[in-house]
C-alpha cells in the first residue's frame, strides 16, 4: 500500500489548546472506494490526513522538502492502512463559493516507511524511434 504525501505537516489545534500536525495524503482511488463506501466522485473530492508524531516532524518536513526539490514525490509505505468514517465537512473558498467533501484521516498497519516514488519514466527504444520519424509532425 501506498500513500503519496502531498503537503509538509501542518500545525492543528486541538480543544484543549494542544497542538498536532498532519500531512495531506494521496490514496489511490480503488482503496478509498472499497474502504470507505464511497462512490468514485466522492472519493476523488475527498481529502484526507495523515498524523505525524510531534517528534518526526522536521524530517517529515525536511524529507518533503528535498523530495520536492528532486522533481519527486515523498510516499509511505505500508502493508496497509485504516480509513475513518468519513465526514462531510463544507467550506468556503477564496472566491466565496461553497464546496462540500467528504474528509477522513489513515494510519498504517504495522510500520510504515518513507521512501521516494519512482524516478524518471524512460521511453523504450521502439518508441524513440517512432518519435524520431516524423519529428516535423507535432500534433500532440
């Protein structure tokens, strides 16, 4: 299982005045569905949070940062994860329109471990080639 980390931890306050920070994570869209019941539309809307313990913070950050950096995106991996019920939140957005979505937290079963997705995508040879032909002809 795979969640790709799309945001440094973010600060959030609790209700006793405590703070705890998150990250916005990137489920793919098969798991959300299964494990939320949510239909596809839904899901693709849906945001959800990642917690990080207060002391991996600044290498939760740092490692953001530097993946960033790269061109590269920060994941964690796991054996697999647990979704909350998801909530229906509603906000206002910059330009005052009202957006409803569904919101839910993960965590992972049993460790997890950060790491970077992929690398660069190389075209095969056969491709290049077929690239190379007709190199005037740009109708993509």
């Amino acid at each position: 299982m795979r969640l790709f980390l799309n945001t440094e931890p973010q600060a959030n306050k609790k209700s006793d005045g405590g703070v705890f920070y998150t990250v916005l994570v990137g489920v793919p869209m098969e798991i959300l569905v299964e494990k939320t019941g949510l239909s596809l539309d839904e899901a693709k809307a849906m945001k959800v949070t990642y917690e990080v313990h207060p002391e991996k913070v600044s290498v939760w950050a740092k490692a953001f940062r530097k993946a960033q950096a790269k061109g590269r995106k920060l994941v964690l991996d796991a054996d697999d994860i647990v979704i909350t019920d998801p909530k229906l939140e509603t906000f206002m957005t910059k330009t005052g329109q009202t957006v409803t979505r569904h919101k839910a937290s993960t965590w992972t079963v049993g460790d997890g471990k950060l790491s970077l997705s992929g690398g660069t995508i190389k075209l095969s040879d056969e491709l290049r080639d077929l690239l190379e032909e007709d190199e005037d002809d740009d109708t993509l």
